[in-house]
C-alpha cells in the first residue's frame, strides 16, 4: 500500500489551474521532489530516535514473560493456556499472543524472549511510520479542497516531525516499546487505523457489483474491527471507526459487507472465547475489575506521567502551532466544488435526515475529530479505573491517540503570492513553537528518568519506573532472558528447591525473607503408590506474586500461580481490596491453596504460621455448589456439553464473586462450619 500523489487524488472533474499559473507557483508540492524527501526522512530519522531510545532501555518485563509461558504452552500443544489443564487467558492482549506465537513458528530462535523483543520493535517503531504518514495525509487536504488548489498545499510545505517526538523522547514510551508487553502493538494498530482512515476520507466512494468494498476499504473494515482483539478496551475504536465507515454514504449492501467483513474475526474469537474459557473477557479483565472505578487513584496516576515530564507544555505549544496551520490553511483561497457528470458534488452529499443535509462523515477534519475524541475516552477510561502499577504504562496509548493530528507540522515555505504580510508573521511563529518543542524533547532526552533520587522504589500511590525496579532487583542493565531474573531475589533458591522435590509439593515463599521457601511435602502416598514409593511424575505447585519470571524458569509440568488473580481464578473471583495497592487489590489468602492441594493430612506438617482452622474452613468453602461450577467452567474436559455451558454461562461466570477470607465464604454458600482442628488427636 503506498501513499497516492496529489495529482492522483484530485478528482476527475477538479478545476484547471488559472490561467496566469499563480497557485502552480508553489503547488509544485505534488511535483517537488524534495518534499517527499524531506518528509520520509524525518520519519526515518524519527524511527531512528525512538529505536535509539528503544535499544538503549530495552529489557522484558516480569509480565511480559507472562505472555510468553502461554506461548510455550502453545508450542507443546497443550493449548492457549498458562497452566496445562486450566483454560485460562492470562494475557489480557489475544493478538500480541498469537503474533508472537506466531513469529517463533517461523524464526524458530532458541530464547523466545528474543522473539518478544523483535516484534515488539518492529510494532513499535511501525506506529510511527503509520502516524506520520497518517497526518500527511490529513494536511495533503481534503476532496472538497484539494490540496494542490486550497491553503497551505498552495505552496511549498516542509513537514517537521513536531506530536511524535513529544512521544518518543519520553523515558516510559522508550521503556514499553520492548518489555515483552503489547504497548507497541496496541500503538501500531491505533495509527494504522488512523493512516487508513485518513486515506479513506480522501478516496471518492467506490464500491464493486452487489456492494462489495475495494481492496482498501474491505482492509479497513478488518483492521478497524481487530480492536478488541488488541486490547479489549480498544472496542471503542473499534466501533467509533466502523460507525464512522459505516453510516458514511453508501448503499445498504456495502454496509451489510462491511459488518460482516469487520465483523467476522472478533465475533468469531469471541464465541470461541466463551466455550473454550468460560468467560467473555481475559482472566485478566477480571482480575483488575476493568469496570470498576477508582477516580482518585486514576488521577494520581495521570499526574505521575504529567508532572515529571512538565507534558503539558509541549501539547500546548504543539496544538497552537497546529491551530495556526489550519487557520493559515483555511484563509487561502477556496475553489468551486468539483462536481460530478450528474451535477451532485463528487463523493461529498451529506445523509438527509427529515429533509435536512447532514455534513457528510467522509471527510478529514470528522476523521480527525473522531480520533480526538477517542483520545480523550480512552485517557478517562484508564483514569476512572486508577491507571496502573506501572509509571505511565496504561496512558501511553491515549497520549499516542491524542498526537496523531499533531504528529507533524506544515510549515509554508519560499515565495507566498499574495499573502507575504501574513506568511512574515505565520513562519517565524510556526519555527518558534517547533523549536520550542525541540528543546523540551532535548531536555527529556538528557533527563530520562523523572526519579532520579530513588527510580526503582513504589510511590505511596503504588505506582513504580517498573524497568528500574528490576534493573536494581536483578542486577542487570538489560534484563532480556528469563534467566537474567535468576539473580531476582528468591529466585535460585526456588529452582534449587524445586529441582530438589521428588516426592511433589506446594512451595510458598516466606514473608520477609530474601531467599526462604516454604516447602509443603505430601505426607501421604498418592493414589496407586505404596507408602514411601516415589512418584513418576510428582505434582508441584508454586504460589508467588512475580508470575512471569517463576513460571518461565520452571518446566511446563509445573503448576504457577499468583495471589493478585492474573493466573488464578479463585484470586480473580475475590472483591478487590478498596485500599489495596493498584493492579495488585485483589489477594488469595495462602491457606486457599494448601487446601486446593491436598498435601497435608496431619495438620502438625503445616508450616507455624498456618492456621489448620483456616485450612479446613478453605476446604469446605470449595466445596460451595457456585464455586464448584466455576472450576469445572475452565478444568473440566472440553467436551460440546461443556462448550455450550460455558457459552451460556459465560457472563454468569465472570460476576462470580467469592470472600477471601474462608470462614466467611463458608458462611455465604451456606455451608456447615468445620469443627476446630484438634491438633493433640494427630501424631507429632
């Protein structure tokens, strides 16, 4: 797909140029051949800064390795989940799973991290290629005023590169453009639909026999409608950009092609979604309680990326020299519409309501509109759910939103006929505030991190650099392979343990220690094995809040879990904690686990800080009717039975609510209270 010429976009019937050639004077823009140049080399020149800052930051996040434990499962066939045997959907990002999966298939590297790595890149520095083009064809004009004809594109343009360095100089953008995590991705497809979209409000309307969208427009439609499979919340670009192509003017039969061309893919994951999990969202979404609101901590959170940074300058002074673009663009002259053969003005009548002309949606100034707006919700959907743990991660997105009509900026250069009073005060005006921007990003660059004191310690609103903080945790500058997060602490100690196990356990760590693991033996014989008879294939169970780097050290036969839920259904299921830290407000006490287990039958064999109360109070609490349906949505043989109940349970499910606390839970199934544990009647 490449970016069509001016000459190429104006329609058929557009007006000559006038007789004395004075808008040709500059209009040589679609002909100049340095303006193509120039602008394509501040993309890559800009592509080469953001991959600079990438480089030198790069690293994997403890969660992004989470994404790639579900891609080792895939690998070895045991399915599309964390635990072999537990349908579970730890990665909230459906399509950053399967791209990944989909890149080791075909690189075959031996370290799969490294697999992350590059796709993460390559997504990443793409949004930046998608967004610059993007507004380059948003400023090229629109098909009522072509551009060779109207504002700016009447002369010479330099494109500066002015809302995408605002991005890429800041140290969180550089950070999660590797990580492992979807960032780059989610980006990526923002301003792909951004570009497409633009282009789309470029194009006359044109569509095959019985409705059938072209090529370009049924590629929109599938892009556009891929939203939810990114992240879920991105539904709302979703639906705003298939609205927007959707009620544009057309014939119901291209309508009814674009719902099922957008349409197909999503729907289709969903349903299997819902049979093959049980839920109709990731684990994950249930986890953090996506619907739930926290304004205050939201806003903390907005001021934690705003503040350091002093963001708010650079997006003043870049939307007033954006503002003073259009309105420079907007003063020069306008030309009659171009009509068509049959008299309607071409591709541009407006839909009639009770008689009434509407303005016609297929246009750039509503396609950027549309994009504003859409920055706006998702910075006040990730603000009314408290943001995140991690400094300036869940914004990113909304910000990079908020650029893209900023993303470079028209400066009119050489001879401007007839407006040279005006063009004395725009040029210098428009330098000014770009050099403006320039400076700031210098600034950030040298700067780089907004904690300087003490970059790796959580803030009393729970938010952390989370790079730094395992930089200092780990003791590497990179940390890339899951090995590098064997100097985490504990870490050596539990693979050292867990090797060491022959007989099977739950290994819990010890509060307040460095490098002390609880190791819960069986102390009865499994079933089918004699007394002190070895087990072929012992189970082992590890329960710790670091899910990525734990479960990517430790075999596949190894069960991980976390407290916070992201893994664990039984944790996602709980109330979240009003106080609790955020990301991290929902906590499955340990006893849940040991009871799930079975392990123990003396209750003597417990570590000291167990309670045996709680343990059988835990016992009793799984055996709840409500709880039981739960498990077996995600345990159970997959099976078309099952498939169906999930199907029509699905939104059941996720409402499912249970009481951390067992004896509680126990209470509000109705239960019978299990007698207290005599631990005298049990040999010592």
């Amino acid at each position: 797909m490449s970016s069509p010429t001016l000459a190429e976009s104006q329609p058929e019937t557009a007006p000559p140029h006038p007789p004395n050639g004075r808008l040709a004077v500059a209009g040589g823009f679609a002909r100049a051949h340095w303006a193509p140049l120039t602008f394509w080399g501040s993309v890559l020149a800009v592509v080469a800064v953001f991959f600079a800052g990438a480089w030198e930051r790069r690293w994997i996040a403890d969660d992004g390795l989470i994404v790639l434990r579900t891609v080792r499962n895939m690998l070895a066939g045991n399915g599309v989940v964390f635990n072999a045997g537990e349908r579970v959907e730890a990665n909230t990002s459906t399509l950053w799973t399967m791209l990944i999966y989909a890149a080791q298939r075909v690189l075959n590297l031996p370290q799969i991290e490294v697999v992350a790595l590059i796709v993460a890149l390559v997504t990443s520095m793409s949004a930046v290629v998608f967004a610059m083009w993007g507004a380059r064809v948003m400023w090229a004009g629109t098909r009522r005023h072509p551009a060779r004809h109207h504002g700016l594109m009447t002369s010479k343009v330099l494109m500066l590169p002015l809302g995408i360095v605002v991005y890429v100089v800041l140290p969180p953008a550089r950070d999660f453009a590797t990580s492992g995590l979807e960032t780059g991705l989610v980006i990526a497809w923002i301003a792909l639909v951004w570009l497409l979209l633009q282009r789309w409000a470029r194009a006359p309307h044109s569509q095959h026999p019985i409705g059938i969208p072209t090529a370009e427009t049924a590629f929109l439609a599938i892009v556009a409608g891929l939203g939810p499979l990114v992240r879920p919340e991105l539904a709302i670009v979703s639906v705003c950009a298939l609205a927007l192509i959707f009620f544009a003017r057309s014939s119901m039969l291209h309508r009814a092609w674009l719902v099922v061309i957008a349409g197909f893919l999503p729907l289709a994951y969903q349903l299997w979604r819902m049979s093959y999990y049980g839920l109709p969202y990731p684990n994950t979404a249930v986890a953090k309680d996506a619907g739930g609101s926290k304004w205050g901590q939201g806003f903390a959170y907005l001021l934690d990326l705003a503040g350091p940074y002093w963001l708010a300058l650079p997006m003043l002074v870049g939307l007033g020299a954006i503002v003073i673009s259009a309105a420079w663009a907007a003063a020069g002259p306008r030309p009659a519409r171009p009509t068509s053969s049959s008299g309607d003005v071409t591709g541009r009548r407006g839909v009639t309501v009770a008689g009434r002309e509407l303005p016609a949606l297929r246009s750039t100034p509503v396609v950027t509109a549309l994009f504003v707006a859409v920055g706006v919700v998702l910075a006040l959907y990730s603000v009314r759910v408290g943001g995140d743990f991690m400094h300036g991660r869940v914004l990113l997105p909304p910000l990079f939103t908020l650029l893209l009509p900023l993303a470079v900026l028209p400066i009119p250069v050489g001879r401007q006929t007839g407006r040279d009073r005006q063009w004395r005060f725009v040029l210098p005006v428009l330098i000014g505030g770009w050099l403006v921007v320039m400076g700031w990003a210098v600034t950030v660059s040298i700067a780089q991190d907004p904690f300087p004191d003490k970059a790796e310690s959580i803030t009393s609103n729970g938010i952390v650099d989370e790079r730094a903080f395992y930089l200092q945790r780990t003791g590497h500058k990179h940390p890339l392979l899951a090995r590098d997060y064997l100097d985490f602490p504990r870490m050596q100690e539990l693979i050292t343990q867990v090797r060491a196990n022959m007989t099977g356990a739950v290994f819990l760590p010890v509060g307040g220690a460095q490098d002390r693991w609880d190791v819960v033996e069986f102390d009865h014989p499994l079933p089918g094995l004699q007394p002190f008879e070895i087990p072929d294939d012992p189970q082992k169970t590890v329960v710790f809040l670091n899910l990525g780097m734990t479960s990517m050290n430790l075999p596949l036969d190894v069960k991980v879990y976390d407290t916070v839920g992201l893994a664990t259904p039984l944790a996602a299921h709980t109330d979240r904690m009003v106080d609790g830290r955020i990301g991290h407000d929902k906590y499955l006490p340990l006893d849940w686990y040991l009871a799930d287990a079975g392990v123990v039958e003396n209750p003597n064999n417990y570590p000291e800080w167990v309670d045996p109360d709680w343990i059988e109070q835990a016992k009793v609490a799984l055996t709840c009717p409500a709880t039981v349906e739960l498990r077996k949505s995600y345990s159970d043989p997959l099976t078309l039975e099952r498939r169906k109940e999930n199907v029509v349970n699905a939104f059941s499910y996720a409402q499912y609510r249970i009481n951390r606390i067992p004896a509680y839970e126990v209470q509000r199934c109705g239960l019978p209270m299990p007698p207290e544990v005599d631990l005298d009647a049990y040999p010592r």
